[in-house]
C-alpha cells in the first residue's frame, strides 16, 4: 500500500506543484499572496471543459485522445496566462505602490469576482469532465499505476523543466530573479517593472491553468469554487518549499502530495485535508522560512 | 573617428524630500562627458538623494534634470538607464543569487547586440581580472571589494554616458579602496564617461576628481576645483580632517 500511494501522491503533488510555482515568483516580486491564483486554476479546467465542447466531446463518459488534450491544453494555458496579466494589470497594479495589506484585500476581491463571475457564467452545478485514456493502467512492484497519473507527471515535470530552463537561461529570466532578489538595483539596469511583474503573472498563470486542465480530467470534474481548495494547498507547498523559492516550490508540491497520500491512506481518507493544513502549521510554527530557504539575500 | 560634441548632465534646482528621504533645496550642479565632478558632505546631507532623484528612483518635487538638454526628471528609472546614465548604488546591491556573469549580463540588460556585449564584457574583466576569477560564482559569495568591484563593473557592461558612484569607498579596507579609486581614475582618462562620485571620503575623491561640490543640509554651499576644494581650510576642518 505505501508504494501506491506514493504513486498517487506523486501525481496530486505534481499538480500542487505547478500551481505554486505561481504563488511563489509572485511572492518572490511584489511579496504578497496572489489569493486569485486558485480561481484562474478554476478558470483553466473550463477552458479546457469548453474547447471539448467545441471539438464535440462528449463529456459525461467521453473520451479525450492525446492529440486532443494537448489540443485543450495549449490554449487554456494561453488564457490563463492573459487573464493573469489583466489580473495584475487591473487589480494590482494601479495599488502597487500601496500598502501590502492593500493589496492581500484586493487579491481577496479579485478571487472572489472571478469565482462568483465564473458561477454566473458557468452555473454553480459540477460539470464531468471528458477523461483521457478510458482507465487503463499498468502495474509496478504492486501498485497501480493509471495511464493518466503517469501522463499528469511528465506533462508537469516537463512544465516544471521547460520553467526552470527559461528561469536559468533566458534574459527575461534572469530578469525575473534580478527583480526578485533587489528591485531598486534591477529597475536601475534599464530592467522595465511592468514587463517583468507582467510576464512572471503570465507564466504562473498558465501553468495554474495547466494544473486544472490536469485535475479536471484527472477527477472528472469541473466546477467554480474548486480554486479554493487547491489554492490553499499548493499555497501550503510554496511555504513548505520556502516562499519566493521556485524549486522549493516544486519541491514542497511534490512533498505535500505524497504527505496528504500516505496521511489520507494510514490515517484516515476523510482526514486528507486536515492534514494538509495540519502540514501549513507545522511549518508555519517551526520552520517558517521553509525546508529550501529563500537563500541569502 | 567622429568627433562628437561633449555631452552634458545638468541638474537645476533639483527639490525634492519628504518623509524619510533626505532633503534638497533646489541644487545645481553639472557633469560633461570625460570629466569627473565630486560631491561631497557628510551624512545625512542629500547626496543620495541627489543621485536617486537624477535616476528617477526618488521623486523629485522641483527642478530639472537636463541630458544634453533634454529634461528627464519625469521619465521612469529605466528608461533613464536606457539613455546612458548609470547609477552604482549605496551599500553595492549585487544580486547576491545570480552569478557574477549573470550581474555582468544584467548590467547589459538594455545591449542587445552580442558582439556589443561581448566587447564590454571583454571591457570589464580586463579591467577588474577577478571578476573573470569568480564569474561562475553566486554575487552574494564575494567579498566587499569584489562586490563593489562587480556593481562597478556592472554599470559599465551598458557603455553609460554618465556614470554615477554612491560611496563606493563605504565599509571596505583602505587597500581596497585604493585599487578601486585608481581604476576609477583610468576610467576618466580613457573614455568618455562622465562621471559624478559622491563620497563622505573627500579627500580620495577629491584626489581624483577635476571638479567638487560641497552639499550641506541639502544645499550646494562651494563649488570649485578639486585643487581648490582639496586646499580650503573650511573643506579641510569639516570634511578632510588633520
């Protein structure tokens, strides 16, 4: 039992660690917590739930081909990337100057409009999701390891890969770790804010939007509050990581996953939650700057 | 070669101050290309300020910054690094988790063209070889001198038309502080670079600069020849010392 839920902790924590890649550069830049990343997670599986629509999916019980999801995948990624830069744009920054505390309450207002947005639009029943490969699975050393598990992991690690290669390598990334490490300095090298706080929303955007297209087929399920969840627990992993750290962030996904797995399997399944955020207090109160530290600064 | 005019960095009746930032009553002051201006003063009496304002990262609330006659004051801070001015600030400000070359890159965040690049890079390692030592090394790693170095360095990757130093001798050894100044001296006689040191070490900047201005509680109270400013029994007792 310990290696299959290992397994299944792998698949749930590499989502968790896609979505708080996006909490922490955030973080790591304007040092407040995006509360509306959660929603535009939300907002991607129905992108996702809308483009099989379009290509006439049936999505009670229909299945998606793999061409077909990277065909949902690449879009809803891209919207979601253009609805973070409108998020920045208009809810954060004309306050960017302001109060952090100004800024925490108008993530709060931007999560609750877009879930409430996404409710009036989309209606607040849960919608099934088309689901990939009709459950076929495989086995390894007596765990069962399904076909979609195994794809939710590469598509993420080569995500989590293709993050840290444009991180490391490109200008604009390191442009990116500039900001984050002395803005005064950065803006002082002809390094333009708005484009860097702009880009970093776009990218954490869309890979949030990747984990929900990910989860909704994963699950099968599509509904408007189901950011909220996931929010505040790939929130948990960016802390567990050490916020503003993007590996630790990754780390701490992976990790949270597997904990809440073998938590939910040898404690009790109605517990995996509490024991996530049983994980956040933990942290909080021990090690608050998280198992990867920010590093110096 | 073409010969061009010298360019000019004037700064007129630069106000600014409020809050925690230190004040300025309307100042004056002005650099040209290949000439090197001190200003010195103690603590406290806006020489920062007077920088951060130039760079558009203060805000000033009167006066003018001109570059080649054109006013600045009101563009953003990097699209005043954009046209030529380079600030090295206070207290060094490395990326301390980016490596030297990545700082170095950084620097040239606004070169876009590689040969370009590559020659400047070529500009700095020659002139600070232990930066070329350490370029795979995390900025955060290295020492004060290396440091401050490697913010120096930096600001030359983009070939700026006005270089401007923030304390640079503050917190390192004198020996260190030596070696800095003299290639900041070469650096006058070599190129075009103008530049503007504002130091609370007066007597080294004085040393190597062709102007001084003294600023006190945020006003310009002398200005004259290095010479001059170095033999000036006022500027002597208050800022040299002996």
């Amino acid at each position: 039992m310990f290696f299959q839920q290992l397994v299944n902790g792998l698949a749930v924590g590499s989502i968790y660690a896609l979505i708080a890649i996006g909490y922490t550069m955030v973080y790591g830049i304007l040092f407040f917590v995006n509360f509306a990343h959660g929603d535009i997670y939300m907002l991607g599986t129905y992108c996702a739930f809308f483009i099989f629509g379009f290509i006439g999916i049936e999505t009670t019980g229909g299945v998606i081909s793999v061409p077909q999801f990277f065909a949902a995948l690449l879009p809803s990624m891209l919207i979601c990337g253009a609805i973070g830069m409108g998020l920045e744009k208009f809810a954060y920054r004309p306050i960017r100057n302001g109060s952090r505390l100004s800024a925490m309450i108008s993530a709060l207002g931007a999560s609750l409009f877009l879930c409430n947005t996404a409710m009036y639009l989309f209606g607040s029943q849960t919608k099934p999701m088309p689901k990939l490969f009709a459950g076929e699975y495989f086995t390894i050393g007596g765990a069962i390891v399904s076909y979609i598990q195994t794809a939710v992991l590469i598509v993420s690690l080569v995500l989590m890969a293709a993050l840290h290669f444009f991180i490391r390598h490109t200008k604009l990334g390191k442009a990116i770790r500039a900001v984050s490490d002395d803005q005064r300095a950065a803006v002082l090298m002809g390094i333009d804010m708005d484009r860097v706080i702009s880009a970093t929303f776009a990218i954490g955007s869309a890979l949030a939007g990747a984990a929900g297209i990910m989860v909704g087929i994963y699950y099968g399920a599509v509904y408007p509050t189901m950011g909220a969840v996931a929010g505040i627990k790939a929130f948990t992993a960016a802390i567990l990581g050490g916020i503003g750290n993007i590996p630790g962030a990754m780390v701490g996904g992976v990790l949270l996953g597997i904990i809440e797995s073998l938590g939910g399997a040898y404690i009790s399944f109605g517990y995996r939650d509490a024991i996530a955020f049983f994980v956040l207090i933990i942290v909080l109160c021990l090690m608050p700057t998280g198992i990867l530290r920010k590093g110096r600064t | 070669m073409e010969e061009s005019s010298p360019m000019k960095l004037e700064v007129e009746q630069l106000t600014a101050g409020y809050g925690s930032i230190e004040a300025l009553h309307g100042i004056n002051l002005s650099c040209s290309s290949g000439e090197m201006v001190a200003v010195i003063g103690s603590n406290g009496a806006g020489k920062s300020t007077a920088l951060n304002c130039i760079c558009g990262v203060v805000p000033a609330s009167y006066g003018e910054v001109l570059l080649d006659g054109r006013d600045i004051l009101d563009e953003p801070p990097h699209r005043i690094a954009m046209m030529g001015i380079a600030q090295v600030p206070e207290g060094r400000r490395v990326f301390p988790r980016l490596t030297v070359l990545e700082n170095l890159e950084m620097g040239a965040y606004i070169v876009r063209d590689k040969a370009v690049f590559g020659e400047r890079l070529e500009f700095v390692y020659n002139l600070f070889p232990r930066l070329s030592e350490r370029q795979r090394q995390n900025a955060g790693d290295l020492s004060g001198g290396e440091q401050q170095m490697l913010v120096i360095g930096r600001a030359l990757m983009r070939n700026p038309k006005f270089l401007l130093l923030d304390e640079p001798s503050l917190g390192l050894a004198p020996m260190v502080v030596e070696n800095i100044f003299e290639i900041i001296s070469g650096l006058v006689g070599s190129s075009e670079v103008g530049i503007i040191i504002v130091e609370q070490n007066a007597a080294m900047a004085l040393s190597i600069a062709n102007r001084g201005y003294v600023l006190e509680n945020g006003r310009i109270t002398m200005e004259a020849s290095a010479d001059e400013l170095i033999c000036d029994e006022r500027v002597k007792a208050a800022y040299i010392g002996g």
